[in-house]
C-alpha cells in the first residue's frame, strides 16, 4: 500500500467533554488533544447519558487500542510461542491491554 492510500489517525491521547445543553440529548463528545471534536453523541435517541458516555470511552480509548494491537500483531511476526524474550515482551503488551481495559472501567465507574 503506498503512504498516499494509508488512512491516517488522528493522534491520542483523545478526551471525553461532558456538557449540559437544552437541545441535545447527552451532551458527551470524544476530542483530540488539540480540542478538536471527533465523535459527538448531541442526538442519541436511542441512548442515555450514561451508555453515550460508556461508548465515548471505547472511543476514546482506540489510539491506546490500536498501538497493542500493532504491536500484538509484531509480536506474532517475531517471536515462536515459546521463546522466553517473546514471552516477556507479549506479557508487557498484555499489561498495556489491561491497563487500557481498567481506564475504562474506573472511568465508567464500574470496578468489575
């Protein structure tokens, strides 16, 4: 694939922005770190507050998602399954993943 047909990302780390407005729903958004807006959840009717919020945070998580995943999927391409330094560098991406898992959790206020 050639650089002018890869997608690009915007960089993380990306932030949740709760308001009150009278004319929307939910008032969540998931932004860069420059502010910029990149998921808005104003005209959710299907949703409450709370799961547009528990939504906003899978989205807001997807930069940190992404990287353990590329690195996962280096990690496949060179190590065999029972070499011990690829043993210690899957476990350091595993503890990336949870750690991921856990900012989502405390974030939604939900410890399990």
């Amino acid at each position: 694939m050639s650089n002018e047909n890869k997608p690009s990302y915007t960089p993380g780390p990306w932030k949740i922005t709760d308001w009150d407005d009278e004319c929307t729903c939910t008032g969540v958004s998931v932004s860069d770190s420059k502010g910029n807006m990149l998921c808005d959840f104003d005209e959710c009717h299907h949703f409450d507050r709370e799961e547009c919020r528990a939504n906003a945070m899978l989205i807001k998580e997807a930069p940190a998602m992404r990287s353990v995943l590329a690195k996962l999927l280096r990690w496949d391409r060179c190590f065999a399954i029972d070499d011990p330094k690829g043993l210690l560098v899957l476990d350091e991406i595993l503890k990336k993943a949870q750690k991921i898992i856990n900012a989502i959790r405390i974030e939604n206020g939900n410890n399990n």
